[in-house]
C-alpha cells in the first residue's frame, strides 16, 4: 500500500480540479444517482474541498465500488469534481486509521430530513486505496 502522505492536509492545499461540463443532468432535472453497484453502509469521518478552496467535514454514509455517499450540513454542489479525503478503519485493527485520499465527482445532493445527502462517483483512486475499500466492501456485504 502506497505510504499515505505526512500530512493529509497537503492535498486541500491546492485547488480542486475543474469540473466537467454536466453531461446527462440539464439544469432542473431530477439527481441522478449514477451508482448501479451494491452499497454497504459506513459512517466515516471524511472532508472535500469546495470550488474556492473552503474544506468542509462531513461523514461517508455508504461505499461502493463506483463511489460514496456522503451526509453533510453543508451544500456541496452537483456535477463538480472535488478533492476527497476518508479516515478508514483497519481491516484487523479498527483503530489503525489510514487515510485514503481521491477525487469524486459528486452526482447529486438531497435533503433528507434535517440531512443533506450527497452522492459522489471516483474520478481518481490510487489501486491500493480501492483495494483496501474493496476489502470493506466484501467484508460488510457479509
């Protein structure tokens, strides 16, 4: 596994990179939740960093293959690609956090309750970081 960085907050240093045109999701039209893959629910401290530099802390509500879902107080917008980061458990030792850094393009967000929901597929994942997810994955597909 690749050595995670001194300090994680080396990636929130420098601007998100820019987002995509919006392909598929003209303005007014319904989320789309893109993720076709089985989910396994988490609750993971996590932070990304909005347009303009300002990071924000919320929480990975579930994890897939193709992506996360995300549980925020803040708004974070659709279709916009977004520096991430995750504290990950460790597989044997659940206090052995390794940080697990990447870059989503979220998808959509929603209010549910008193919660906003927002979802967000890889744009970029080192291998060995999806393969640590992965092993949560077919851990709590159990």
């Amino acid at each position: 596994m690749t050595t995670p960085p001194d300090d994680v907050d080396a990636l929130f240093d420098t601007p998100s990179p820019p987002s995509p045109e919006p392909a598929g999701n003209p303005l007014g039209a319904a989320p789309v939740d893109v993720r076709r893959e089985h989910r396994v629910k988490v609750s993971w401290p996590a932070r990304v960093q909005l347009p303009g530099g300002r990071v924000i802390e919320l929480r990975v509500r579930d994890l897939s293959e193709g992506g996360v879902g995300l549980l925020t107080d803040h708004h974070i917008p659709p279709n916009t690609v977004l520096n991430f980061a995750v504290g990950v458990p460790g597989i044997n030792e659940p206090a052995k956090i390794t940080p697990v850094t990447a870059t989503i393009k979220t998808t959509y967000i929603v209010v549910q309750g008193r919660d906003l929901c927002c979802g967000g597929i890889w744009v970029s994942l080192p291998a060995d970081c999806r393969e640590l997810l992965d092993k949560w994955i077919r851990r709590l597909r159990k």
